[in-house]
C-alpha cells in the first residue's frame, strides 16, 4: 500500500510540474515582450523544425540584415517566418526566403507587413500551444490538473 501511495504521490508531481511547464511556454514569450507563433510548414527546415514555436520581437524593419529571420503577413494574408535575404530600404521592403525552399518568395514584403524578428525558436513547443489553445487541449489540461489533485494531494 505505501508503494502505491508514493507512486501515485511522484505521478502526481509529474502532471503538475508538466502543467506548469504548458504554461510557462504558452505564457513565458508574452512575458519577455515578444509574441509567440507555431510554425505550421517546413519551409525553414532544418534551422526551424515544422511544430516549432517562435517568439518573434517588434524591431524597425530598416534595421533588419540578411540573414535575420522574420515573421510577417504575406500578400494571402497568410502568417509565414522566412529568412531575410535583402532589405531595400529605400523601397521600404524586405526580399525573403524559406531554407528548405529552392529560390526567394515571389513577392518582396513590405515594412508594414513585417511583425518582427525571430528570437527564440523552441522546437516541437508550437505543437502544445496549438494544442491548448483548442477544447481538446483545454479539456485535456484541467483533465491532469485534476488528476493530480485527485491521485496525490
């Protein structure tokens, strides 16, 4: 009966420390003033892995090199990160490129469009904050929060 008990007290211990691991990364990037997104492609593989979670930080577009990588709105509207690899400034735009992509996005992107610079990249992490951001991830979160309650404390 005790092993049972401390079993279940170290399983309990696990989904909590897990809980606040979610959490940390779901709220964690807005903490450090930058915003986080899921990369949902393999367009910048290998250096960002498909599931990956950036934290991208507001910047001057004047002041981006090639070789930064960036998040912003394309032409469809569409969120995308890619890699710099001009910046015009004089037209106030930015030619880019996904690493795994064989040559550079058909259309420069504009200062306005860009959200910022990427600068954290957290693999496989985009995947559990997609997740909790929907009702099977919620209900799965308050499901090992209780769990825990129930089973250890």
């Amino acid at each position: 009966m005790q092993i049972l008990k401390k079993t279940a007290n170290i399983l309990s211990w696990i989904l909590v420390l897990l809980l606040i691991l979610l959490a940390a990364v779901s709220a964690l990037p807005r903490l450090l003033g930058t915003t986080p997104y899921a990369i949902e492609s393999g367009s910048m593989e290998p250096a960002i892995p498909l599931g990956s979670l950036v934290c991208v930080k507001a910047v001057d577009p004047a002041s981006l090199q090639p070789g930064d990588v960036i998040t912003f709105e394309d032409a469809a509207g569409r969120r995308v990160t890619h890699r710099i690899v001009a910046n015009h400034t004089a037209e106030g735009a930015v030619t880019t490129k996904g690493d795994a992509n064989p040559g550079n996005d058909i259309e420069d992107t504009l200062y306005r469009n860009i959200e910022g610079r990427v600068v954290l990249t957290l693999p496989l992490a985009g995947y559990a904050v997609q997740a909790l951001h929907t009702p099977a991830g919620i209900a799965a979160a308050a499901g090992m929060a209780v769990l825990a309650l129930v089973i250890g404390f």
